[in-house]
C-alpha cells in the first residue's frame, strides 16, 4: 500500500464560480505578494522577511475555506505568521479578501496541496497546525486519500515544537471516529481532553467557520479535538 503522506489528491475542479472584476485583480495583484514560494525553503525569514535567528512563531492551516478562521487567527495574534493552504480557487480569492480588508502583513498563501509546504518546512518550527471540516472520503476504498492518515500526521509532528497544537474539527462521523483511530496510534500527540465538553464544545479561541456554521444549520452535530506534540 502507498505510504499516504506520498499521495498528492485529485481535487477536481480548481475554481467554482467565474470570478468578478475585483475578485480576478486580487488574483493578479495581491496573491503574487503574499504567496508562498514555489520552491526552496519555508521558514520565517523567507517569508516574512525576518532577521535571522529571529524568527516569528509559524502556524499552518490546511484547508481554509474561504479564509474567514485563517484570518481571525492572525488578527489574534499580529506577532505570528501563519501560512494557509488551499487547492480552490475561489476559496484563495475569499482569503485574499480577508487580508486586504483586514490589512493582514502576517499571512502568505499556498494554492496547492499543503503537503508540499509542510514538506518544505524546518523540522520543528510550527507552533501550532490546522485540519477543519477535510473531506472525509466516506468509502472504506478512499480511506488512503484523507490527509488525516499516519504518514501526513507523522509529517506534521516533525514539523511542530514540542509542547505545540494540531487541531482537528469535523462534522462528519465516519471522519470523526477515523481521526480518532489516527491520532490514538500516533506515539507523538496525546489529546487534550479530560470531559466530554472539551471535544463538543468550540473553545474560545477557535473561530467559527462557514462550514461549521452551514453544518449546524441543517443538524450536523460538530466535534472539536486538539492535541498537544510531545
């Protein structure tokens, strides 16, 4: 069997929706100034131009939607910098939104699979790591294209301090039960949950995200779980 961390997914369709006049310019225009490379290293330096040795604190997003989660974390915290990844454009175009509007220096964008970032990554620079609401490829036969799979999890541990945290939320409960499975065989996460609310009740500093919202309004109960790298 594939080692699943080597797998680069077939997402399909990259764009939805043809893209207004104003949409299309940020595509042209900002997207080139906050992108992330295409090649060579992923670290603070090269991304946000800090001094060596000096380093801001990295966290990454897998996945991001339209952005609206990404970018509340980074008006939380101006002093980190965060890196989104996401295959869609349309979803790229609502991130771009979030950081032109908001005036957000501390953001940079991968349109693309994350793997291909985190694989470029300094062992042990991310503090803290995003998976919210993956598609959670039902079938058994699909189970190999989540990302949430030993190998990519294995990646993202060598990729985090010690002490930092990977969260994962899904309303899904096929997804929710084999995320659970993962993360129980990985020797390098222990979850952080000590009462049922700690997993069923969004904490504080978890922004909402328009997925999670749309599955609420039609019943979809949501799971919250965040595990901290030993």
């Amino acid at each position: 069997m594939n080692d699943p961390s080597t797998i680069r997914r077939l997402y399909g369709r990259r764009q939805g929706h043809k893209l207004r006049q104003g949409q299309a310019a940020l595509v042209e225009d900002l997207l080139p100034r906050v992108a992330v490379p295409e090649a060579g290293p992923v670290d603070a330096a090269t991304l946000f131009g800090d001094p060596a040795g000096q380093g801001r604190p990295l966290e990454l997003e897998i996945g991001f939607g339209a952005g609206e989660h990404l970018a509340a974390q980074a008006a939380m915290r101006p002093d980190h910098g965060f890196i989104g990844c996401e295959p869609f454009l349309n979803g790229v175009v609502g991130a771009l939104g979030h950081v032109e509007r908001e005036g957000l220096e501390n953001v940079r964008i991968h349109m693309g699979d994350a793997l291909d970032v985190l694989e470029r990554l300094p062992d042990a620079s991310l503090t803290r790591a995003w998976l919210l609401h993956p598609d959670p490829w039902p079938k058994a036969r699909h189970a190999k294209r989540r990302f949430m799979n030993s190998g990519p999890i294995a990646l993202i541990a060598r990729k985090m301090k010690p002490g930092g945290e990977f969260r994962f939320g899904t309303d899904h409960p096929v997804y929710c039960r084999w995320g659970m499975m993962v993360m129980g065989q990985s020797p390098d996460f222990v979850w952080q949950a000590e009462t049922p609310r700690d997993f069923l009740e969004r904490p504080a500093d978890w922004p909402e995200t328009r997925y999670e919202a749309k599955a609420r309004r039609i019943g979809h109960e949501v799971w919250y779980f965040r595990y901290r790298r030993l």
